[in-house]
C-alpha cells in the first residue's frame, strides 16, 4: 500500500477546520465541544488504521461518544483487539498526531509528522496481504454522524481499510463487538468474522437465561421491579431491543424504562444518568418513587456506568454505587467459590481506588475476608491490576464504571471440575454462568445491570437488604481551583501527596483529630483544580473535616 499523497492533502484541507487548540488522550479518549473536534477525528481515525496495520490487520474499534457529558460536547476513543483501552504506549501517538493537525501551518508539517510515526513503529504499509479492518460506532448524539464523517473520510479512501459501521451503539457493545470480531478471525471464522450487535444481544440473553434455568424451576427466581433511567441516552433504545427479544424470561411488567427520549438531544445527561445521580444523591427527572420494594438503576449517556438506588418506607433515597456493586459480587462468588470447594484454588479479590469508601474497604477485608488492591485513578488501571493480580478480579468505580475480569485458570478450573463424574455442583455451573453474563472487555450498564438482577434473585435479596451490608462513613468530594495542578504529586495510590513539601503532614494532622477521618488531595486531570476527598465517622463534623484540608491546600500555593 502506498499513500495517496494528494488525496490525504485534500481531504486535510477540507476536514481539518479547528487549528490550535491543544488536546490531549487520557482514558477517555479525547473529549471537548464537538464543533471543535473535526481535526481530532480525522488524525484518529489515521491512528486507528496504522493500528490495526501494526498488528497485522487485526479489527481496532474506534467511538464516538462523550459519555455522561453534556450535549454540546463529543469525542472518541479507539480500542484494541481485545476490547481493551488503547495501549498506554501509543496514548501520545494520538496526541502528537492530533497537535501536528492542530498546529501545522501547511499540510507538509503535518505528513512529515505521521511518516515519522509510521517509520518509529515500523509499519510497513507495502505489506499487500494486509488489509485494515476497523470497527466504528457512534452514541446518540446530534454532532455524532458528521464526526464519523470526519473520523472515516481516509480510511477507506486513502489505506484501503475495510470499515465495519455499526451505526448507534452504546461503547460496551462497540468493546465486545471488536473483541469478539477478532475472536472468530483467530478461530478461523472467517466467514462469520464480522460480529453484529444481535451477537451481542444473544450472548448475554443467552447467559442471563441459562444461569436463571440452572435454578430449580419449581422455585423459580424472581427481581424485584425495576426502573431504569437510561439518560435519554443511546442506552434506551438498544436496551429497548435487549428486552424485545423473545427469548427473555423477565416478565415484561417488572421493568420500565425512563427516559429514554435518546431523539431529543439537549435532553442527554440533563437532570438524570448515573453521574447525575451518584453527584447529587438523588432521584433523576422524571422518576417519582411509587414503592419502596422497588430497585432503580440509571446508566449514563453512552451506558458503560451504572448505579442503583431505591427509597425506603418514608421515602428517603438511597444509593448503591460502585462500591456497593463490588461488594454485592465479592459475597456472591466467594460463596459460589466456597460451595464449590475452590476457595483455595482461584484467588478472588476486588480492586478499588483511593475514591472507595473505607468502609467498603473495611468490609470486603473484615467481613467478606476477601483480598482488597488499591490504584490509581483510571479505568485502564483498575483494569490491569484485576485481570493481573485475581483468578475473579472485581472492579468498580465509585461512579459505577466497572466489570469482572475471570482468568484462563479460572475457565480451565470450572471446566475440568464440571467434567468429573460428581462435578455438576449447583455453585460450578452458577459460576460457569456467571462468568459469560460479565462484559469482561469494559465496564457495561446492561451486563452489570443483568448481572446485578440475577445476584439479587440468587441470594433472595431485596434492596434494603444489599444496602444494609455496610453502612458507608459520610464523605465528601470538592473541587478547589489553584493556579499550577501540576505542583500536586502524589504516591501511594494517589492517596499520599509528595508535593508540596509539608502539605502531606499537615493533612495528616488534621485527619488524626477526627474518629475514622481519611482524606486525600489529588490533581484534575482536566482543569487547573485539585480535588480533595474526605470522609469522617460523625457526619456533623464532616464540613468541617473537608475546610481544614482545603485551607491547607489554598496556603500551599
């Protein structure tokens, strides 16, 4: 393959419009006002393609979407083979590329920049037997189809690559349609490579009814009636087709969908979806609470978060966040794991951030006896350390984003004890199950919203009942603007701050003074701002807990 020299000058010319503004890829991708991200998307969608040339032709995804932000704003990130986020390595491609549009005065400054990067990686585009294949989807947004526009204009055009369009989609789907794509490439599918968004449909149907009909039918399970608030995000209408399809076994009756006005675009994320909710701990517009035995969850605009939340008897809301979500797996597979007489042999453990309350922590730890891993704030982080470190790797963010990463020891454990002769124990199978039920490429509301479903019915909870596991320690979570963020260094996890020299002991003095006080000062990694998180036993003195850190940090700059 050879560049078209001056077809990639044109279509620069008429595609790159935004100059100077600088971007940068963080775990999100690159994300800002769509009007301003014409030129991002064309060098990303370059990116993607040399991508998928670096590794042989392999299927990359690349989406659209600016998750739980508000209409105006768009962007776009690219997967991996597997699902995964992009590779850590190439984050500053993405960047370089994107700055050398943005900041170049003649498209020769720009071509010179993306010949190095081909040259750096070794790509060899004259590889005739190597066509690149990528995989695109878009969320709901009004600014999505002329940004694909801009995202595909060289793909086909310019590198030969054969582009799978996958329309709407939320982003777990576009994770799980990629990896599952190049799943079937490796098994020599080839005929059937292309994966399609009913794969995706049946697969986790399929798992949801099969660890429902592992149980006594005769005692059928039953869940609680559900309300989900899908942000008026692109959640709704391809949640609309999970629970359309005739093989679902929930009675139509047990759940509704709230806003899911996905065709009106300023309605997205405005007043509901799980940031809106988790932020402001309370009901979303549009839901008015009609029993206290029902279970509410809300998704977020491109449905890779979800939280959950009910109202008692005087109707007074409460939260299941992340942390809850992780604990409610930790007590299901660990019992699974212990009925199954394979405590000793698969590790099961739950990775959290400094952001977890600590009496989840506490928990998890005290209660559940199970193994507890701190890291950095960052999906990608969380990510790596559970499919590392765990044979059962549970993962959420306080905000809802997460998944269960189960290892290849783990499958081949399951399978060589289900094949012996008095294997076909009712806790094997049910982790069998399970295991298919979890979108492992990426946090995903519907998965984690099944999944949550079936643990529920499983354990013969109501949601008072999971709430009532561990009582969270009040916290508190505020932003304080300072001139330089980047001054703010931090070790232990984030939970430790090396500089400014001193800041870290006076924080420490003043958390001694409150009954089980923590307190952390991290960096935005988006605006020049720190965020300072505290949380305390008595709620009384929790205001007063967060002031004296954040005075502490106002005199350090």
């Amino acid at each position: 393959m050879k560049i078209d020299y001056e077809q990639l000058r044109k279509l620069y010319d008429e595609t790159c419009r935004t100059k100077n503004v600088q971007y940068s890829y963080g775990t999100a991708g690159f994300r800002t006002l769509a009007k301003d991200l014409d030129t991002v998307m064309f060098t990303t969608g370059i990116l993607a393609v040399l991508r998928s040339l670096k590794l042989q032709g392999q299927y990359v995804g690349v989406m659209i979407t600016a998750s739980h932000n508000p209409y105006q704003d768009n962007g776009v990130k690219i997967v991996e083979p597997d699902g995964s986020m992009l590779l850590a390595s190439w984050e500053p491609y993405a960047m370089q590329l994107a700055n050398a549009a943005l900041f170049a005065t003649h498209f020769e400054e720009f071509y010179a920049e993306l010949v190095k990067l081909i040259e750096l990686e070794k790509i060899d585009l004259g590889a005739s037997n190597v066509a690149p294949h990528i995989v695109v989807g878009r969320d709901s947004r009004e600014s999505s189809p002329y940004l694909l526009r801009c995202l595909t204009s060289t793909m086909a055009s310019v590198f030969h690559a054969r582009v799978l369009d996958l329309g709407c989609v939320t982003t777990p789907q576009l994770h799980y349609i990629t990896d599952l794509s190049n799943r079937r490439e490796r098994e020599g599918d080839s005929a059937l490579a292309a994966a399609t968004e009913q794969d995706y449909y049946s697969f986790f149907i399929g798992a949801f009814n099969e660890l429902f009909t592992t149980y006594d039918m005769e005692k059928r399970l039953s869940v609680p009636k559900l309300f989900i608030d899908t942000a008026n995000g692109i959640g709704g209408p391809q949640l609309k087709k999970l629970l359309a399809s005739k093989d679902w076994v929930v009675p139509s009756d047990q759940i509704e969908i709230i806003n899911d006005k996905s065709d009106v675009p300023k309605l997205l994320n405005s007043e509901c979806g799980a940031d809106y909710v988790k932020t402001n701990q309370r009901l979303p517009k549009g839901l008015s609470p009609s029993s206290f035995e029902s279970l509410y969850c809300s998704f977020d605009g491109d449905a890779d978060r979800v939280v959950f939340y009910y109202v008692d008897s005087e109707l007074k809301f409460h939260l299941l966040d992340g942390d809850k979500i992780s604990t409610l797996f930790a007590k299901f597979l660990s019992k699974q794991l212990e009925m199954a007489n394979l405590e000793r042999s698969l590790k099961i453990g739950v990775v959290q951030t400094a952001y977890a309350n600590g009496s989840s922590t506490a928990y998890i730890k005290d209660t559940l006896h199970c193994p507890v891993s701190c890291t950095k704030t960052g999906v990608k982080h969380l990510h790596h350390e559970a499919a590392t470190q765990y044979d059962i790797g549970i993962y959420f963010e306080a905000n809802g984003h997460g998944t269960i990463i189960f290892s290849e020891k783990f499958h081949q454990t399951i399978e060589s004890e289900l094949s012996k002769p008095n294997g076909h124990t009712l806790a094997l199978k049910t982790l069998s199950c399970f295991a298919k039920l979890i979108n492992q490429t990426v946090g995903d509301a519907m998965s984690d919203m099944l999944a949550v479903l079936a643990t529920l019915a499983i354990l013969k909870m109501a949601p008072m009942n999971w709430d009532e596991e561990y009582k969270d320690l009040p916290n508190k979570l505020v932003k304080c603007i300072v001139p330089d963020r980047s001054i703010f260094q931090t070790t232990d996890q984030e939970r430790k701050l090396q500089n400014p020299v001193g800041l870290q002991s006076k924080i420490d003095s003043v958390i001694a003074k409150y009954p089980m006080g923590r307190s952390f000062v991290r960096a935005s990694g988006t605006e020049d701002a720190v965020r300072v998180y505290a949380e305390c036993q008595d709620m009384s003195k929790l205001d007063q807990f967060c002031n004296e850190i954040v005075g502490y940090v106002k005199a350090s700059v």
